[in-house]
C-alpha cells in the first residue's frame, strides 16, 4: 500500500474537473439561447430522461425532495392521508409527506438489501399512497406491490434518487408505480452541476398535474393558477448538463458496479466488515457501497482514515429516531418496532465508490480494507 494515496468518499473537485467541457458548455448554451429559466433545455432533458427510462413522461423539478412532495401532491395527498414509508432512508422521503400535510406510517426494512418490507403493509382505510425507496441502488422488482396497491385503489410512489439506471425485469425503476422520483444531487450516479430533480410517470394527466405544480399552479395562461403550486422548476443549466452527462449513466454504473464486485470479493475473509446480502434481482447501480461493520464503526472509520480512506455512514439514525419526529405528534410512531432499520443505522458504513477510481486507489482500498483484520 502506498501512503501517499488518498481516497475521498466522493471528490467533487475531481468531479467538476472531469466535466470541465459539460460545465462550460452548458453555461455557453444558456448565454446564446437566451433562457435562464425553461425553455428548450429543460423540455430536451425530459424527453432524454423519459426515453431512457421508457416512461412516457418525465417532468423536471428543482430538487428530489419537491419531485416526491410534488408527485404526492399530483396524486391528491393531504390532510387526513395516511403514507406508508420506510423507518430506514433519507429524511426527504418522509418530509415530502409531512409538507403536504399527510401522515407518514413507518414500516421496518430488510437487512439484505436495506429495502422496505413489502408484504402484509399496514394499509388502512386512510392509506392513500406507498413510497418505496430503491435504497443505495438496489432496484426491487415491485410488479406485484403495483398490482395489489391498483386494487385496493392505494398509489405506489418510487423514491429513485439513488437509483438513476437501475433496472428490474428489464424495467427500469420509477416506472412499476403511479410515479417514479429523482433527484439529480451533484454526487448521484446521474448528478447535476448544482440541486435538480425530476418525477417520470406513465400517466398523462400526473404530467399535466406536475407541470402545473412546479410552475405557481399555472393554468392556460400566464397569471392564470388553477392549484396551489409552488415555484420548483428545473434549471436549463441543470438539464443542459443532465442531457450531456445521461450518455455515460450505463457506463458509469457498469464502472461503479466493477468496483463493488472487487470490493466485496476482497471481503470474503473478512472479520469485520460483511457487506449487505443484495440478492440480484436486476442491475444494482451501487449509488453507495455498503457494508455491514462487526466492529467498533467509529474506530474501524479511524483506522481507515489514519490509511487514507475516507468513508461515511447513510445513515446513522433510522427516520422515527430523528428529533424532528420525536416530537409528541409522531408519538404513534413508538407503537411500532424496527428493529431491522435500527440494527442498520447502528452499523451500516458505506465505503468509496466513484466511477472513476483507477486501479491504484482501488488496489489502495481493498489492501486497506484486508488491513483492518490485522
Ligand atoms: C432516498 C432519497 N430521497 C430523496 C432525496 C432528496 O433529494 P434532494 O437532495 O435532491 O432533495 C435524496 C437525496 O439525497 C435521497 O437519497
């Protein structure tokens, strides 16, 4: 192992600089198209993103966040709904719900594949929609889900900000539900330049639904609104970088798959890491690489670090563990358990995994890796 090899979680810098040429040419395009909001850059990027996904729509967004809430808000969420959630994501999953005024029912996860538990959900009379979460990646085939939700009249959302290009069936995810969300997150598998997000759907009237939505509720007419919107619209710096960048997604994950299978052989004999049981059920795009510590994390991220590995932990509180909903409104929270989600967030480590490790860091991590048995 050389010491002189550093290996940052995801650099960002390293990032920009390998899309120098995207960067500078999106903010050209912008100068000689004219449009700093809208216009033809946004609608290209959709139409990319909705050909590659092969939904029939796709509608861009400020952020992932707004591309859930927005989405539950084009399905009718409110007051008085109950969303069924799972214990362990990103907190964005749950805030969606809570800011369109529903109420979020936690539900545990598997410890194979971080993944909601989809059988025998909680659903009640209240139940108006599911999120599923393709956590860290890992695409689930959710066929079934979709069936059964159809029949009890229960909308299925997919949260696919870590997925972008995972596919099941050969179906890519975001399109087993009502609508798929994303976010565009600078270190996303597709990552813009800055926040972006963006809701695909095969149904036209959610697109109708989302376009106003993202736009003050637009009608027909400028200063005509027919819903209660908000202001959410994608960038065309955004698109323009998204369209360029959405040509090497496949390659990119093929990259960041690569790495995943090497790091996890190099693990076999391993005494304190084990990384998750992700059966394959599709192509798994390794947003994060995640493993499972047998050891004191805190100090197995040190010993990592003092060799120049950096890591981090998504995530480590499970959502009902969280201060903002501990709060005595979420009190029905605690009548549930989740052990699984719990058991995760206690020692789940995810380690670096960017498309372009070349071999000398990726030698550097697995030796860095094997040292910790030492
Ligand atoms: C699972 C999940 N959902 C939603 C989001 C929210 O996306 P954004 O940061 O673009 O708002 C993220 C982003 O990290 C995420 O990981």
């Amino acid at each position: 192992m050389t010491s002189t090899t550093t290996i940052p979680f995801y650099p960002l810098k390293e990032y920009l600089e390998r899309h120098r040429d995207w960067v500078e040419g999106a903010a050209t395009s912008i100068i000689d198209s004219g449009y700093v909001i809208g216009g033809e850059a946004v609608e290209k990027f959709e139409s990319d993103f909705a050909e590659f996904t092969q939904a029939k729509h796709a509608v861009g967004v400020a952020n992932g966040l707004d591309a859930i809430r927005l989405a539950l808000q084009a399905l009718g969420v409110g007051p008085g709904d109950e969303v069924i959630v799972p214990a362990f994501t990103f907190i964005a999953t749950w805030l969606a719900v809570t800011q369109v005024g529903a109420t979020p029912i936690a539900v545990d996860v598997s410890t194979e594949t971080a993944g909601m538990n989809i059988i025998d959900l909680p659903i009640t009379k209240k139940t108006k929609a599911v999120i599923f979460v393709h956590l860290y990646g890992y695409p689930t085939d959710l066929t079934n889900l979709a069936t059964d939700l159809k029949k009890l009249g229960v909308y299925l959302i997919e949260d696919c900000a870590q997925a972008q290009g995972a596919r099941v069936g050969g179906k890519h995810v975001g399109t087993f539900g009502d609508a798929g969300c994303f976010s565009f997150y600078p270190t996303k598998n597709l990552g813009a330049i800055g926040d972006a997000g963006g809701v695909i759907t095969n149904n036209t009237e959610i697109c109708k639904s989302l376009k106003s939505l993202r736009s003050y509720g637009a009608g027909k007419s400028k200063y005509d609104h027919i819903d209660l919107g908000m202001n959410s619209r994608l960038d065309p710096i955004q698109a323009t970088f998204l369209s360029a960048r959405l040509g090497s997604l496949v390659e990119e994950n093929k990259a960041r798959l690569q790495i995943a299978e090497e790091v996890t052989r190099s693990l076999v004999s391993s005494k304190v890491l084990k990384p998750l049981a992700r059966k394959t059920q599709g192509i798994d795009v390794f947003h994060l690489l995640v493993v499972i510590c047998e050891g004191n994390r805190d100090q197995l991220q040190k010993n990592l670090l003092e060799v120049g590995v950096q890591t981090d932990v998504h995530y480590p509180k499970a959502i009902h563990q969280q201060a903002c909903y501990s709060t005595s409104e979420y009190e029905y929270l605690k009548a549930k358990k989740y052990p699984s989600s719990e058991y995760l967030a206690q020692n789940v480590l995810s380690l670096p995994n960017f498309p372009w490790m070349n071999d000398e860091r990726l030698t550097h991590l697995t030796e860095a890796l094997a040292s910790l048995d030492s």
